[in-house]
C-alpha cells in the first residue's frame, strides 16, 4: 500500500485522524462522525476496522497499546508511523495539486438530456434544485454546528468549497431550467 493509488478516502482519513494522535479504530469513528466527515467518504465502523488492519499490514500503522472499558472488548489504539505520514502527505499533495475527472453522472445525463421532452426535463430539474437547495441547506446548518463546537476550521474547511460548488451548480441549473422553459434553450 505504498503506492498513493492504492490508498482509499477513507485510509486517507484514518492516516489524518492518526497524524493527530494515536486511537482506536472505534474512536476514529466518533469522531469522523463528530466532524462530520462522513459527508466527504463513506464512513462505516466495521469498514474502518478493516481500513486500519489494511495500514497496519501495509507497515503505515502499528498497534501502540490496548486497553479494555469494562466488559467491553479489548480495544486495539494505533499509531502512525514514518512511512504513514509520508504516504498521507504524497497523497495530499497530490490530489490537491492535480484535478482529476471523476465522471460525474450529471454531466452525461444533461449530454443526453435532449432526448426527453423539453417539459419533462424542466420537471427533472426542478426536482435537482430542491435537492440541491436541501442539500446547501444541510451544509449550512453543518458549518454553523461544527464551527458552536469549536472545531478548529482547518477541520472542515472543505465545507466552504461543497458550498460554493453546490451554491454554483444551483445557479447553473436555474439558469438553465429557466433557458428551456421559456424557449431561449431551443428544444
């Protein structure tokens, strides 16, 4: 796994979350869950268990102690280690660096959006910006949560740039929902 295309979002995560300190796997969880990053990548417990077996048989993480709350299982809290970081930091940089086409389903679908009525496809993209609009919405009330809690914004700052992105895409499907309405979108 010392190859960045082999490191998942969510090892990503779990190699930032160790940068800061050693946790268990359970703990990294909470607290994905607490900063709300489960709206960057797929966060499950037992997905995240298997993301830390895979870093510590990768030599990227290492068990650093375990300890036991009650009659509760045994928890297993890790550690990074040099070669962690470095991979945490090549990855970071690059996928700051370099834009990559993830192929968005959107963008296909309005290439063949010419081959629903004009009428439907308005209907279509009135049912997007509601979704959209709760979606701004939620990310709203998310900021405004996270920043009560006195998360340190270089925690979320990502949550500015899906409000921008989501605020833009809003305005660009209103603009052309509106186009093909009132016939200016030749149809």
């Amino acid at each position: 796994m010392t190859k960045n295309a082999q490191l998942t979002p969510l090892g990503v995560s779990a190699l930032g979350l160790l940068a800061e300190r050693p946790m268990h796997p359970y703990e990294m969880y909470q607290l994905l869950i607490h900063r709300h990053e489960d709206r960057l990548v797929k966060v499950r417990p037992g997905t995240l268990y298997h993301t830390v077996g895979r870093l510590a048989a990768a030599n990227l993480v290492e068990p650093v102690g375990t300890d036991r709350e009650g009659n509760r299982p045994e928890r297993t809290t890790y550690g990074i280690l040099p070669a962690g970081r470095v991979t945490l930091e090549r990855r970071i940089k690059e996928l700051l660096a370099v834009p990559v086409n993830e192929y968005p389903r959107f963008p296909q679908a309005l290439g063949e959006a010419h081959n629903l009525p004009a009428g439907v496809v308005v209907e279509l993209l009135d049912q997007r910006l509601a979704v959209l609009e709760a979606e701004l919405a939620e990310l709203d009330s998310q900021a405004a949560e996270v920043g009560a809690k006195g998360i340190e914004q270089k925690f979320w700052i990502d949550l500015g740039y899906q409000q921008a992105q989501l605020g833009a895409e809003i305005r660009w499907v209103g603009r052309l929902r509106a186009g093909i309405d009132s016939g200016a979108i030749p149809w």
